[in-house]
C-alpha cells in the first residue's frame, strides 16, 4: 500500500491520508462511529493516526479511551503503530487490550468473586481461564450418554438452550440436536456454577458473568464508574464480537460510552465463536452508529479487487491503479492439491512472499504430505524433529509431544505451557520435563528414521514405560506418568514394516524454506498482504465448507466470506487450486472473473 | 483523598497487626522513642516511589523480631493502605484500587525469602488481589519523605537533579513541552546558547583564547585524527544541565540588597538552611496543586521527621502553622513525627496521634479520647509547650498548682528510696509532673480515661495520677455557748473530716474504674495541711516558714520557733491541727506565699528528707505514675 510504504519510514507528520481516511480522523468523539474498511484500506494506520490524535489532543485524564482488538498480534501491532507516532507508548489513562482482556480486567475481576461465590486460593482472587481442552467439573447427569466438562457447553440466547462444544463433533451434533427440558438445564447451570465458584471459566462464561453483574442492582455505581472511566471505546474487528459481547456494548453504551466500530463485516469468518455479522449490524442501527466508509483498496489490482467483489456481490471498490491489475488464475489438480505445488513453488522464484490457503488443517497438511498425522505419528514426528536439533522446532516438538501426552494419558491441560497440566504450578518446569522426556527417548532410539514402525513403536513403548522413574522428572509430574507403565503402542494397520522416515519426510522444513512456501489456514492470514495468494479448494463440496462451491453458494453465508477474506490477501496474484472443474462450474468461475486454463 | 487508615504486621517493630487512623490535612505523630513513628513513616514510604529520597528497599531487618529468647523473624511483611474521601475524578483515577467500593485499598506483601539479595514481594491494588498491578497508577501519588538527620545545604547544591532544578523544571514544564514540539529553543536555552556563543567568539574574554590554546595542544598531542573538539562555555544548551547549573543564593533579610550581595548557603544558618530546602519542596508540591501543572497527581503525601529539627523554638511554631495551612488549603496530606513540644502545643489535639509501645505498639489519636467539645477547646487552648510533655511522658501526675509541682519531686524521693539508686527518683521512671493550673482534671484526665460514664472514648495507654485537695468549707457555724452562732475556722483532723467542696472529688469513682488513671485527693484540708497533719513533718515545716518570715527577729518567728521543737509525733490528730492551721495562714500570708514557701520547702526536703511522713494519697500518686505497686521495693 502506497501509504503503507511511506510510513515505515517517517512519523505521521509525514502521511498523507486521503480525503476519505482523513475524515475519519476528524470524526467526532461523542458519536458511536463505524468505519466500514475493505481488505487494504489502510484501516491499521488510520486507526493508529486517529489514536493519536485523540491522546494528544485529550484533556479528561483520569478518564482515557480503551482501544480493544481480538487478538493478542493484532493489539501488539497497534500498539507498536500508535507507540511510533506518538514517540512513547500508549500509557495510562489510556488503554489498548483484547476485548476478553478488558472484559475481565476492568468489568469483572473486582466484582467476580461477590457473583460467583469464589473463596480464593490463599488470598489470591484472580480467575484462571480454561479452555474446552480441560475436562473438569463434570455434570452429574449424562447427556447423550456422557457427563459433559462445565468448559464444554455455553449457553446460547438465541436458540435458549445449551450448546456443546467438545472435542467430538459428532457426539456434539447429538447432543444439540437432542432435547432439553428445564431439569436438564438446571443442572447444566450448576454445574457452571461449580466451575466458577472454584474460580475457573471460560472466556464464554466471563461475558456472560459480566452481563450477570450489570444487571445487579447493587452493581450500578460501580459500572457507571467505568462508564466514566472509558467514556470511549474503539473497537477493531467490529465484526467478530458475538452476541453476549454485543450485549456489553449495549449496556455500556446505555450508560454513556461511546463506541467507535472499525471493521468489514464481510470479513466475520469466526462463527464457530458464536459471532455474527447481521447481528452486528442490528445492533449498531439499533444504537444509531454512523457509518464512515473507507473503500479504496491500496493493497491489490483491480482485477483481484473485482473477482472478491463478485464474490460476495458487494459495492465496487477501488483497487490501487499503481498496481498492474493481473487477471485471477484457477488451476487444476486431478486427485490431491498437492499436485500444484509444483507450479506454485516456481512462482515463488519471481515473487517474495507466496502463501497457501486452506479452510482446515487437514487440507493444510495433505499439501503438505498428502496425508494428516494422528496419534502415533505425532510421537514419531516429535522425537524426529528434536533429533534434527534445528532450535527453531524444539517449541513444536515441545508442543506436538505435550498433545501426544495430554491426549494419551487424559491430562486436565491449560493450553498455554504447553499443554501443561493445571496442577502443575511452574509452565517452565513442564517444558523442560517435556524436553527432558523427550530428549530421553531420542536417547534409547525413538528419533531414528530408519526403522520399521513396528520396532520403532516396541522400543518407544518400554523407554516410556521407564519414563516415571527417570531423576528428571519433576515430583508434582510423576504421578501424571504412570498411565505410561503399562502403556499400548502399536504402528497403524498396514504400516507396521513401513519405514518412519517415509512417511515422515516431507515435513516443511522451516529453515530451509523459510523464503518459499508458506502454508496457512484463512484465520492464520487475516489482516495480511501477500504477493501471490494461492485459495486451495477441497476436492468435494458439503464437507467444512472448504470447496469452492460451498464458498459461492450462498454470497451471504459465511463459507463467502472465506472466501472474500482469503482471495482479498494478494497485491499482484490470486490463485484458486481447485479439482478437476465440469463445463458449467468453469462458467460460474470465468463469470466471476478468473482466467481458466 | 487522603489515607486513612494503615495496617501493618511483621514489620519493624509490629509483630502483631497493628493500626493507626490518620486524618485528612496534618498528622502529627507523638511518643517516646521506640514507640513506632518512625516505623509507621517506613511503611507509608514502603508503599510509594519518593520522589526525594528514592524508592525503600526491602532488608532483613525489616521484618519483625521479638526479643524472647525463642522468638524468630516474621515470615511475612504486609502492609495495607486505605484511602477514604475520594471525589469523583479520584474514583476514576483509582478505578482498579476501589474495584466495587467507595475506599481504595493498596497492600504491600513481602515475604521473608531472599533470592540474589532481594526479598520476594508483592503489591496489589483492590480490596482482594485480582488482577495484575499497574504499576503506573502509583505515579499519581506523589510522596515526599524527609528524613530527620538531613543535609539541606548538599540536597540544595547545584547539581544532577539539584531541588532547584526540579522546581524549575515543574514551573516551566509546559513551556518546554510547547518548545519541543515546536523544535524550537526554550527561551532559557536560547539566552545561554547566545551567551556561550558571545563568550567563546569575543575577543573580550580569555575564552576564545583558551579555548585555542586547548584545541591546538590536543591536536599535537593526538594528531588531527584521534583528537577531540573541545569547547569552554557556561553550560551546554539543554534546559536541564542550565538549571542544574544554577545555585541558590541567600540574604539574612528582607530588606533591599543588590543582587551581587546575596551569598552562599554554605555560609547560611543550618536552621535557616533546612528552611529554605523544606520551602523549596512546598513550592513544587503547591505549585502542582494551584496550577493542575506535570504528571496528574491526586494525591499528595509529605512525610517528615522531626521538622523542629535545627530550628529554634519560634521558627519551629512558623513552620508548622505554614505546613498546617498548605495541607488544608492544597489538598496535602502532611504526617510528621516529633519529639518538639513547642509544635504539639501549636496543633488542636485533633490533630495529634499518640504512639506507645507497652508490650505492642498502640497509636491512639487524640480526637478519638472523647474529649467533649468544650474540653477539647480546653485542651487545645491550654495545652502549651510545658503541659505536652504529657505527650511523651511515661506517667504523668498532675497537680493543682506551682506548689505542689515544686515539691512533688522531692516528695518522690523520700517515697521511692527503697527501690535503690537509679530507681528513686520520678525522672528514673521517665514520669512528669504536670501543673495544670487550676482544678481541670476533668479536662486533661479524659485523655487517659473516662472521665464520666457519658464521656465515652480510647486511652492514651499511659499511667496518670491527678492529684487534689479534699477542700472543705473554711468555716462552720458552731454555738458561741451564749446561744448564739459564731463563725469557726473548720481544721479537719483524723476524727473529724468532712468531704470537701472540690468539684472534681465526684470524679474520682469513675476515674478509679479505669486501667490507667486514678484521682487521689487529700484526706483532710490542702496539700501542705494534708502533709502537715502526718507525723513529725509540722517541725520541719516551721522551721522552713520561720526561716522565710521577713521579720527575723519578732514574736511570728519567735513563736514558730518555739513550736518547731514540740514532739508532734506524739501527738494526736487533732492536737497537731491547730498547728497545722497556723502554719497555713502563715504560708497564705503575704509575707511568704504558696510559692515561695513552696521552693524553699522542696530545697529543705531535697537536702534532707529522712524520716519524713508522705500522706497516703500523695505516696498513692506517686507509686501509680510510676507503676509500682505499695511495697513492692
């Protein structure tokens, strides 16, 4: 982006925005404001610049405005851009967080424990946040057979019944489906009760403790506080807020925070958290936002703007005319996607950064090999990769063994660690236990690509047996280790006189590759610019949503926003890789603007 | 806002959880030494960054050890601050301390484990540790600590982060700001770029010369290469090396000098010195209060050590009224400790917190003793340099008049001489007479107890024995034996007392029924009757009048002579009384007077006291101030 370009250099003196960026600088403070941005638009600078000019200009301290995004990366990026215009970090009073974060931190930690009952662990108040990977706090009733986790299950507005959320989805397809009577929710809603009076929740439940505690009577002043305290809230990424944070926004809002929306909600691609662009929408015309519009594309050419305008049959939109428009290409595989990363990597001779896409991890990785890793193989993968010793795998070693053993031995994990169980106090003790052990069973032969998997799973199954009693490992892990004694390891059918190293190699070498391919999921490249983006398609429609037919089926359905979100990445190129196309479907795809060989 | 409360365990000398209540504006913090004020500065400081003596480190000796033998070091340090009246931008500022509360609360742990010569510790704002500090919230406290032993000339010496250049720099702050973004040079800065430049180019000044001189040595001794630029100017053009250039310069007064007269404060008073540093800090704290200036600050606490420190007794009553006035006036929160009583007695007791340490720490604020409205303007009204020393004495007696002031301490002597040297006098046990001046018991007494059921409060957990006579009615209506009535001066003797018309003899009961205080009263008249009554004491006491009656050689002191030899130990009570009697109007007599017999009478005593008679009630008071109990020798 041309803009873009000029500021890595200079500070916002020396930007020039344009009239439609300038004017949302200039938009005023007391409003609820919406600044629709499309892919490119420059949306992150003219944030930053607003920013700005609202801290030096600010003259209400203590009161100070809350900047909230959805990711970590993307607050850590803000607050960089606005750190570099304003020559010193963003500080007090103001405040720049993840919207969970500020949900936690400023709306609920100091009225949690009067909601939820929570005696503290030792003077300590602070919640400790889980994700659907622990399984504590079972229900005492079954629910299509199974006692559900309390981290498993939320409960949903809309449809006023309980949604599951487990590791198995056809189990959770049951369970939604199956009926629910008020005894069932009764005691779902004390088992959540439970896990919050221990001091646990989910970031689900966080909202909806907060939404608990705004409707308190006694609650008021303390809200109208933090009402005072923020009389202004910008959020980035308006169009992944779900229902209940909506919600928040409503209440804050009734008591004076004004809110200023920045985002596109064609590019709402998190449902599976529960977040919808059409209510987003309700509720900003229901709180009367006023829509500001950045619609010129900085990022791409032309014709890339027009085939993702098509997609979603959306407004025109400006592409960058520096940029030489290249007409979108499709191109063919027979059988597996894999087959045009021949073509692709040639590509990546004449371009910088050229990135694969995928709807799921498991299209992802047959790119890659062909085929996904499970179970075993992840083990195998694991002690491979430590053997290799390139230090920039030892975290994913490091991770891959701690989901091999979370998963095996049925841990309560926190995610963070990795993996790390919730007992254990130190996350630095687990990782180097997890190097240690793994380490140890690199030693008694576990990392040798040139074994059959049937030797290769007999010698990995007596060194974890000895495993426990290795001096290394720390005491408050030890006893999470003895469902490895007598433990089952068996090669997958067929495979028992394969080679490890075959199957195994081929794994994306990162060092090496590091200026070729990158491989990548549609949530992986949001908010990126790439040179040539390649949309891989799966090879039938109806599974995930990741064929292209899925995508162009429904233009207000989120399987186009995919879409929309992934061919809106690239400058010069645009690629989709799509199975063998019929007559007709190449139709439906030169309709839409893509050149067909 | 201010802090009102402090909690503190494990620290210093609070082993157990120890509280005091300080108020909004000035604290004064009164007691002997070891009683813990200084420890209570040391916790408040514990808490915040001060700005003028750095932030406080954690050490070993911070955590409490009790002096038994088997006693061993406090495992943990807490410290609790709660903040009250806070108004609705505090509310805002300290959002995370107040959580769902009016008060903000902040706490300090620390616990007693060291780790590469640190202890580990812990600060969390809020009334339950719930989430991460900010740490940047504690810049809107600004602290200011002075210490007692301070060096106001070194602290007020040009220099990096000189008092004067911090001032200058508050006052000039927005200015700067405004020339920075403007890229511009402060006017200061440009005043003195001009003035080097005119020093290093003139021909006028050495300067210029030096300066080539320098330059051209260099250059042979280095070679044009390796050698080095050098300059020779006042100062470098930065606003802050200019002001940390700058010396404050003095005049003894006010009157018109020339700017050339002023001197160095290395020549200046050291009393006058400390003012001067002490005033600077004012300024800057004020100057942040009037003009909303710098960092946004909501609260302003000044803590300081002795202020009487170097300062004669008139300068000490200035300093204070001015710290008393910025502290209302500019939202400050003043706490100092003294040992001065010229500033107790210039402070309403409303303003005073009593520090103890019996077996615990104990602070006691004055204004929660119950003192009712017209005691406490008593109090603070007739509270002077002399009768603070209540303030800081163990036990206190206090007594009617100058007489009984006089003499008491000699009277001390002859009751403690069995306790042994360095235990037999009221100065071994740290207890002060006290002259109230008149019968107001009732006033001075509530600070130690209750004085009536009504007058309900805390204690100053001090000894105190008030000491008064039993006044009865001078005369009484007796037949004249002609059937007639005649007025009759009233003795009271041994089988014929009468309680008396002293007012404050109706508080002696309750009085009695508190933990630190007792009301004695004498049995029979007034004080040098009462003591005339026992034993051989009239020989003594004649001798002392017949030795001051201004007639030498007349029939008064012929006739007090001739008494003096009587064996009034064999008497009965009522033979001795008429004596007793006469040697009052003796003693009431112009000639004499309370006072000067008394003076004379504590000499006598002084030199020799042997065998002398202390009535019960006076010996009662003595031995309870001093916490000794009867025979107990």
């Amino acid at each position: 982006m041309a803009a873009q370009d000029k500021a890595a250099q200079a500070g916002a003196a020396d930007i020039e925005f344009t009239d439609q960026q300038q004017k949302y600088i200039d938009a005023p403070l007391d409003k609820h404001v919406y600044l629709r941005a499309c892919p490119g638009s420059g949306k992150t600078e003219v944030v930053a610049a607003k920013v700005c000019k609202i801290i030096q200009e600010w003259n209400h301290h203590p009161s100070g405005i809350a900047l909230l995004t959805f990711l970590n990366s993307a607050t850590d990026e803000l607050q960089s851009r606005v750190h570099k215009y304003l020559r010193e970090p963003m500080g007090l009073p103001h405040y720049i967080s993840t919207f969970d974060s500020f949900v936690l931190t400023h709306l609920l930690s100091s009225i949690a424990s009067e909601i939820t009952g929570f005696q503290g662990r030792d003077g300590d108040f602070r919640i400790r946040i889980i994700d659907k990977s622990a399984d504590i706090y079972r229900t005492r009733i079954k629910i299509c057979g199974r006692s559900v986790s309390a981290c498993r299950y939320n409960y949903d507005k809309g449809s006023k019944r309980y949604v599951f959320s487990t590791n198995d989805r056809k189990w959770d397809n049951e369970a939604n489906l199956a009926q629910q009577d008020e005894a069932d929710q009764k005691a779902l809603l004390t088992n959540k009760k439970r896990l919050w009076a221990a001091g646990f929740a989910t970031y689900g439940d966080i909202d909806i403790l907060a939404l608990v505690g705004m409707q308190e009577e006694k609650f008021k002043d303390y809200f109208s506080r933090i009402a005072r305290r923020f009389p202004l809230v910008i959020v980035d990424e308006c169009q992944d807020l779900s229902a209940e944070q909506l919600l928040i926004v409503k209440r804050l809002s009734l008591l004076g925070v004004k809110f200023h929306f920045v985002g596109d909600l064609n590019q709402s691609i998190y449902g599976f958290r529960r977040s919808n662009p059409a209510s987003v929408r309700r509720r900003m015309e229901e709180l009367g936002f006023e829509e500001y519009v950045l619609n010129e594309n900085w990022r791409s050419g032309q014709a890339v703007v027009d085939v993702c305008s098509n997609i979603l049959q959306s407004d025109r939109v400006v592409g960058n005319p520096r940029i030489a428009s290249v007409k979108p290409r499709v191109i063919e595989y027979q059988n597996c996607p894999s087959e045009v990363l021949p073509a692709i990597r040639e590509m990546s001779l004449i371009h910088d950064s050229v990135v694969v896409v995928a709807r799921g991890h498991t299209t992802l990785q047959r790119l890659r090999t062909g085929r996904a890793f499970e179970g075993i193989e992840l083990l195998a993968l694991a002690c491979i990769n430590l053997k290799a010793g390139r230090l920039t795998d030892i975290a994913q070693c490091l991770e891959t063994f701690g989901k091999w053993l979370a998963a095996r031995l049925k841990l309560q994990v926190t995610k963070a660690g990795p993996y790390c169980p919730m007992d254990i106090e130190s996350k630095l003790a687990w990782r180097i236990f997890l190097h240690d052990g793994l380490q140890f069973l690199v030693e008694h032969g576990a990392g040798d690509g040139n074994q059959t998997w049937s030797d290769w799973a007999r010698a990995a199954k007596i060194t974890l047996g000895k495993l426990p009693d290795q001096t290394f490992v720390p005491v408050e892990v030890r006893e999470h280790l003895e469902g490895l004694r007598g433990l089952n390891l068996r090669a997958r059918s067929g495979q028992g006189k394969m080679l490890i190293s075959e199957r195994l190699t081929g794994v994306p070498d990162v060092a090496a590759k590091r200026d070729c391919l990158r491989f990548e999921t549609i949530h992986g490249v949001k908010g990126e610019t790439h040179d040539v983006t390649v949309v891989v398609s799966s090879q039938k429609p109806g599974v995930h949503q990741s064929h292209w037919k899925d995508w162009l089926r429904d233009r207000t359905s989120e399987a186009a926003r995919f879409a929309y979100v992934a061919s809106s990445r690239p400058k010069h190129v645009l690629i989709w890789a799509v199975k063998k196309l019929k007559a007709e479907d190449r139709l439906v795809l030169e309709g839409l603007g893509f050149e067909l060989p | 806002m201010y802090l009102r409360t402090l909690d503190v365990q494990g620290f210093k000398c609070f082993g157990e959880p120890f509280s005091i209540e300080l108020h909004d504006g000035l604290n004064v913090l009164v007691g002997e030494n070891g009683a813990g004020k200084t420890g209570v500065v040391s916790a408040i400081r514990q808490l915040f960054n001060d700005s003028e003596s750095g932030k406080r480190i954690i050490s070993e000796r911070d955590f409490h050890r009790g002096f038994g033998k088997d006693d061993v070091a406090a495992e943990e340090i807490k410290i609790q601050a709660t903040f009250s009246g806070l108004d609705e931008n505090d509310v805002i500022a300290f959002d995370t301390w107040c959580g769902n509360h009016a008060e903000a609360k902040l706490t300090f742990t620390a616990l007693n484990q060291e780790s590469r010569g640190r202890f580990k510790h812990h600060i969390y704002g809020g009334h339950e540790y719930n989430k991460a500090f900010e740490t940047e919230k504690l810049d809107y406290v600004h602290c200011v600590y002075l210490p007692p032993l301070r060096d106001a000339e070194t602290k007020l010496r040009e220099g990096r982060q000189s008092r004067l250049a911090r001032l200058l720099k508050a006052l000039c702050r927005k200015d700067i700001e405004a020339a920075r973004k403007a890229r511009a040079l402060h006017p200061l800065e440009q005043h003195v770029g001009d003035f080097n430049r005119q020093l290093s180019e003139s021909d006028q000044f050495a300067i210029k010369a030096a300066n080539q001189r320098i330059g051209d040595s260099l250059k042979a001794a280095l070679g044009a290469h390796l050698s080095q630029g050098t300059m020779i100017q006042f100062s470098e053009v930065s606003f802050s090396r200019i002001v940390e250039g700058l010396r404050l310069l003095y005049f003894p007064d006010l009157s018109k000098a020339d700017a050339a007269q002023f001197r160095a404060l290395e020549e200046n008073s050291l009393g006058y010195n400390n003012l001067l540093y002490i005033a600077s800090i004012l300024a800057e704290l004020t100057y942040e209060a009037d003009a909303g200036q710098g960092e946004k600050t909501y609260l302003r606490l000044l803590l300081i050590e002795e202020p009487e420190a170097h300062l004669h007794p008139q300068l000490q009553l200035r300093l204070l009224r001015h710290l008393k006035k910025a502290a209302e006036a500019r939202g400050m929160q003043v706490i100092i400790t003294t040992h001065s009583t010229v500033i107790t007695a210039a402070v309403s007791v409303d303003h005073v917190i009593h520090l103890s340490n019996l077996n615990r720490p104990k602070a006691v604020p004055l204004r929660n003793c119950g003192l009712p409205t017209q005691s406490r303007q008593f109090v603070d009204r007739w509270l002077d340099a002399t009768k603070s020393n209540l303030l800081f004495a163990k036990g206190t007696i206090l007594v009617e008049g100058i007489a009984e002031a006089m003499v008491l301490p000699a009277l001390a002597k002859i009751v403690l001489q069995p306790f042994g040297e360095g235990r037999n006098s009221l100065d071994d046990y740290g207890v002060s007479v006290i002259n109230l001046g008149g019968i107001y018991f009732n006033h001075f007494m509530q600070l130690f107890c209750d004085v009536r059921a009504e007058h309900q409060g805390k204690n100053i957990p001090v000894r105190c024995s008030g000491l008064t006579d039993n006044d009865p009615p001078k005369s009484v209506i007796e037949d004249d034996g002609e059937d007639g009535q005649k007025s009759v001066p009233f003795l009271p003797h041994a089988d014929n007392c009468i309680v008396g018309n002293n007012p404050a003899l109706g508080l002696q009961k309750h009085i009695g029924l508190s933990e630190f205080a007792r009301l004695f009263a004498g049995k029979y008249k007034t004080f040098e009757y009462d003591i005339a009554m026992e034993g051989n004491n009239l020989k003594t006491m004649l001798i002392v009048a017949a030795g001051l009656w201004e007639a030498q050689n007349g029939t008064v002191v012929k006739g007090l002579k001739a008494d003096a030899k009587l064996d009034f130990a064999a008497m009965s009570s009522a033979q001795r009384a008429p004596y007793a009697g006469a040697l009052l109007d003796r003693i009431d007599s112009d000639d004499i007077g309370k006072g000067i017999y008394a003076q004379a009478f504590a000499d006598v005593l002084e030199a020799n006291g042997a065998g002398f008679v202390v009535p019960v009630y006076i010996r009662q008071a003595i031995l309870w101030a001093c916490g000794l109990e009867e025979g107990a020798a």
